[in-house]
C-alpha cells in the first residue's frame, strides 16, 4: 500500500484562495469569485477612449498583482503554514524516501549478518541472543515501521520468523518494562496496522492468520502479569517466563524503577480492550493508585519504589532515566481512553505545573531553557543540577501534545476548554525544542551526546548580548556518545503536526543527514558512536533495536503528509508503537480514585484533648468532676433522626444541669451552705 498523495491538487475552499478572490473583486471593483480556468474577463468591450485608458492602466495594475501573487505563490506564503516558512523547492516526499533507504540499508545488514538474534553488531557482523533462542528483539520491534513503510519483501520474512521461530515458552528472566514496550507493544501495533487499518495487502499471504500477531502478543503478555503479583502491587523489575515469578532488580536495593513500573498501562489496557480480560487493566492500574498513594510534593515522583512497601525508595527527581516516561504515561493514558479518564489528566497538569515550579531553569549567555535534576529531591539541600539527558527531550513533544490532545494549534484553540495553560505549555514545549536541537548543533558531528550540563554562570554585563549555544552547553568526556536515540526526532515530529511550522522539518533534516554521515557502516548497517565531538568518528559496535523501532519511523513520519497516523486517533507507546484511541464504553472504567490532597496541619495538644473527651462514653464523661465539663456541648448529636436519640440527648442534658448545680454548693462557702 503507497502513501503518496497526489501533488499540486486545486483547493477551492482555502483561506489562500479567499484571499485571491478579495484582490480580483479590488482590481475591478465587482464582487466576483476568483476566474475559472477559460472563464471570460470581468469587462465589455462597448466603452469610449477614455474606459480603455483606464482598463490599460487596470491591466498593468493587474499585471503587477499577477506578477506579486506568483511570486508570493512561489515561495510558499499561501501554502496554509502555521508559523513557519513554507518552501515550495523543497522535495519531502524526496525525504521520505531516503529515510526508507536507511531502513533498506539497516534491515538487510541485519537481516544477512545476524538474522533472529536480539543483539546486532555491525561493524563484526555478528549477533547475539538475550535468551535462548532469541525475544525477537529487533524483528518484533521493526514490524510496524516494515508496515508503515510498505516494505512488504522484509515484513513477509519477519512475520515467518515469528511465526515459525518466536517462542516466549522460555525459563529465563527478562526485563519487564523493556519486554512490555518492545515485544508486547511491538505485536499489538503489529495487529493494529494490519487488522484495523489495513497496512498489509490480503495478497501477500492469502492464507495467513490475522491473529497471528495478537495471539503471541497475548500469550506473553499472561507471562508478564506474574511481575505483578507483590506485596504492594508494584511490578518486579524482572519476571521469568516460564515459571511466571517476579524477581526484584539486581541492583538499586531491590527496588524497582519508577519509570519502568507506570510504563505498561498503555499496552495492558490495549490488550484488555481486545480481549475483554480485565485482569491486564486492573493490575496495571492498581500501579499507578500505589503510586499516587505515596502523594508525592507537586507531582515529582522520586525515581525508585519498593515492591514490597509500594513507598519511593530515595528522594531523587530527574525526567530522564528512570522517570520520564511515568510523565509520558499519565498524558497517553488520558488520550488512550478519549480524554475519559480525568484522574490522569489531573496528575498530568499537576505534574507539569511541578516541572515548571522546581525544575525549568535557564542557562547563559543564550538563555537556553532546560529541565534539571534534584538529587536529593524538593526538600534537598542541594540546589537545581545542571544535568539533563538527551531521554528529557522528549518532553516538548508531550507538552505540545498535551497541550492540543493531538490537534493543529488552530483547531485546539476552538475549544472552550483551550486556556492560558496550554498556551504556557506550548511556549515551554517550543523553548524546550529550541534547546534540544542546539544539543546537536553544537557538536562537531551534528549529533547529540547522551547527557549535557548546562553553564549557569551569569556573564559579564558587557557579553549580555551574546548568543552562543555552544557557551551554554557542556559535554563530559564520558558522556559524549550517541547511541542513536529518538527522542529529539520524536518531539520534532509532534511539534511539526501540531503548529506546522517546518523549521522542525527541516531541523529534522539536518540531524538524519548527521546520522547517514557518520553512522553509516561500510561494510553495511549503522552503528552508535563513541564520541559526537570527534571527526572522523569513532564508532561502537552495536546497532539499538530502537534505531529501527522509533529513530527512523519518526523521521518518516515527519516528512510524511500529515493524515498519516492523526495524533488524534492515535497514542505512540514510549517504544513509538501506534496504538488506536478508544472508548471506554460500559464495560472498562477508571477502578481507582486518588487520595485527598487536602494539607494536614498539626493539631493543638488542647484541641486533641478535646476530641478525645468528646469520643468516651457519656457515662465516663458525666463521672467526671472536672470544671471543663462546663464548656463541652451536647449539639454533636443535634443531627440525629430518631426519637429515641433526642429523648436521651434530653436526658444526658438533665443529668449535667444536676451535675453542674452540685458543683456550685460545692464551691459556696460552708455557712452559706448551711
């Protein structure tokens, strides 16, 4: 199936072609539309000498608004962008296709060197497995972008693997976020493209079985359910196969990653929608209620959690590795479910609100705006860490995203719901964006390391004015590599659907001819690199499975036309897997609600006095022969509905009168008594 669209179609009901109807009803002052092809001009030929003056002098004046409205057409000015400068030269479908070369390229160096195996290695063109007999690491990974790609030659030898070779029946342990994301969202996409919208044509394979994809995703995800199953209902980090036990993480005090623990709801509750099994929906929501349960400061969630307690671990906050994607779930559970389930959308907001309030800061001299780190958390004595992975970058793609819930900018501000908050959001996703593409620009190779420090010394007054990127950012030695990440692509695609501006485009553009440039294995495939700051490059030997999973899909789908994949219809899973938006319906729904957020203040030691009195028993309050029995109340009980109750609220209130008037004889003096 192609994607092309056809070039140069004729819009008839755009605001370019209003605007050309407003300069031709000017020119001759008629109300007319704008001429057909072969249409008759707008004038007689029955005037005197002086009408046809004048119609010379209209001619030249039409002539030259002619001449003006080309050359605006030529250059893009009424192509209907939205903030960004249109080049009618440049060639995106031209694009695209290089990008499916790479594919090409990277496909078959693997698919020669190192066929089935998880771990590709392209410079010693080997592989190596992960377990016995391989997870189908990187073919299952690449099925959906095969699909969007219309590589039909490579999708038919993948889909014979996992149909003759996969097998999950293994007793190993596996990672359980990473199996999810990658495996689990790599099958149910896989299902998705081909079932619902029709990605593989019927006639490669007439007699193949179209739950071939969803049964094995099916069958794993039943292997993976056994990492939930601890004291408190967070996920092992780790989970054998076979014997379906959850393992504790190896490292880190057995806690889990916060991250990798709220980074499976997406694909549960996919695979519950298509199965009606609601115990994949309800153990990977009841993840996020513990969670949510701990109610952490301004929506930063520390990095590690216990299983067993279900309580954070250690105080650290930081939205690249080991937190970010719990960000990204909150947002994508919300849409997933069609804006239905509202408790994600408040954390999300709440969330968000966080990252402004202690995490955004700004570097110099350029004024670049990045996200940093709390080591030791809100309540640290240390102060914001200049530190920020290339992982964070995917942030601005999910504020633009949250920002419009997948729409065009002009659409999203139709809505009554649209505020100054998204507004805010956009302008942070955009300032964001601008940082990180200066993350590759910097660099002698175009491409970005895996983590920057930012410079937050302030200049001297007289280099205010400078703007120079490469003063704000710092790159570590040990932290120079490129391990072909797509998180900047991400963004970049997301910002460009939803304002249009092909800035991001062409800022794309720049970085994949970055990646062909000094990626590129001779010998076949493309590989990480060892150091973005030296030329010639260094490269390592390993080939991400993501490369091909989220890194090229993304450059193709931001030079694609804009209806493929609507960010609308449609939730990326953190692996760039598309998975379809649905409804609720009566059958699936929210089972959790969040605790009260309300603040706690500590209570007087009298007022607790107090409300221990008031909860004794009446006989043990009458007994007693206290001067404060005078100021307690009898009213509490004023609610109450029967008889019986106010007959007995009479009687207690007898009863105190005759208390109180015996302690009065008592304090009389004794003549007085007598």
């Amino acid at each position: 199936m192609s994607f092309n669209m056809p070039k140069n179609v004729p819009s008839f009901t755009s605001s370019q072609r209003d605007l050309e109807d407003k300069v031709w009803a000017a020119a001759f002052g008629q109300k007319k539309d704008l001429p057909m092809y072969k249409d008759k001009p707008y004038y007689t030929r029955s005037q005197g000498i002086n009408s046809r003056r004048r119609m010379m002098r209209r001619k030249r004046v039409f002539f030259g608004l002619g001449v003006l409205l080309a050359l605006a057409w030529w250059v893009g000015l009424f192509s209907g962008g939205m903030g960004g400068k249109r080049s009618g030269e440049v060639d995106w479908e031209e694009r695209r296709q290089e990008v499916k070369k790479v594919m090409q390229e990277s496909w078959k160096a693997y698919e020669t060197d190192a066929w089935g195996f998880d771990v590709y290695h392209p410079r010693s063109k080997s592989g190596e497995n992960m377990v016995p007999g391989g997870l189908g690491w990187i073919i299952v990974d690449a099925l959906d972008t095969l699909m969007l790609m219309n590589l039909t030659t490579e999708l038919a030898h993948a889909r014979d693997w996992v149909e003759h070779s996969l097998n999950y029946d293994i007793n190993r342990e596996v990672n359980t976020f990473e199996t999810t994301i990658r495996m689990l969202g790599g099958l149910l996409s896989a299902h998705y493209l081909q079932e619902d919208l029709k990605l593989v044509p019927d006639a490669l394979d007439p007699k193949r079985d179209p739950d071939l994809y969803l049964n094995k995703a099916v069958d794993l995800a039943n292997r993976l359910l056994g990492a939930y199953d601890s004291p408190s209902g967070i996920p092992y980090a780790s989970v054998n196969l076979q014997t379906n036990a959850g393992k504790v993480s190896h490292a880190d005090g057995g806690a889990s990653s916060t991250a990798e623990a709220t980074t499976l709801q997406v694909e549960m509750k996919y695979i519950t929608k298509l199965t009606g099994e609601l115990n994949f929906w309800e153990k990977a929501e009841k993840v996020i209620k513990v969670l949510d349960d701990n109610k952490a400061q301004d929506g930063l969630v520390p990095i590690f959690i216990s299983p067993t307690t279900g309580h954070f671990t250690d105080p650290e906050i930081r939205l690249g590795s080991r937190g970010d994607s719990y960000y990204e779930y909150l947002l994508k559970q919300y849409l997933q479910t069609g804006q239905a389930e509202t408790v994600y959308a408040d954390m999300y907001h709440e969330a968000v609100a966080g990252i402004r309030k202690h995490l955004v800061a700004k570097s110099h001299p350029s004024h670049l705006t990045y996200i940093g780190e709390l080591p030791k958390g809100i309540r640290g004595s240390d102060s914001l860490s200049p530190k920020m992975d290339h992982l964070v970058c995917f942030i601005p793609g999910m504020l633009a995203l949250g920002a419009t819930g997948g729409l065009p900018i002009p659409v999203a501000r139709k809505d009554p719901k649209y505020s100054t908050r998204n507004e805010e959001d956009l302008h942070l996703a955009k300032e964001l964006m601008h940082t990180c593409y200066n993350m590759y620009a910097v660099t002698k190779t175009g491409l970005a390391p895996e983590i920057v420090y930012f410079n937050t010394e302030h200049p001297e007054p007289r280099e205010e004015d400078v703007m120079d990127p490469s003063q704000d950012i710092i790159i570590k030695p040990r932290d120079a590599h490129n391990l072909q990440r797509p998180e900047t692509v991400e963004s970049l695609f997301v910002m460009w659907r939803i304002t249009g501006d092909e800035m991001y485009r062409e800022w794309g553009w720049k970085i994949f001819q970055a990646f062909v440039n000094h990626t590129k294995v001779e010998t076949g495939g493309y590989t990480s690199l060892e150091s973005v700051m030296d030329i010639p490059v260094r490269q390592r030997d390993n080939m991400e499975s993501f490369w091909l999973a989220e890194t090229l899909k993304y450059f193709y789908l931001l030079f694609s036309p804009d209806d493929i994949l609507p960010l609308d219809k449609i939730v990326f899973n953190t692996e760039a897997h598309p998975l379809p938006v649905f409804e609720l319906g009566s059958r699936f729904k929210t089972g959790w609600k969040r605790l009260s957020r309300e603040i706690e203040t500590e209570v007087p030691k009298e007022e607790k006095t107090k409300q221990m009195r008031e909860k004794k028993p009446v006989k043990q309050a009458n007994d007693e022969d206290d001067e404060g029995d005078e100021n307690e109340d009898v009213e509490e009980a004023g609610d109450a509905d029967s008889e019986a109750t106010r007959t007995a609220l009479l009687e207690m209130g007898k009863k105190r009168q005759q208390l109180q008037q015996k302690k009065e004889a008592l304090r009389k003096p004794k003549d007085k008594r007598e």
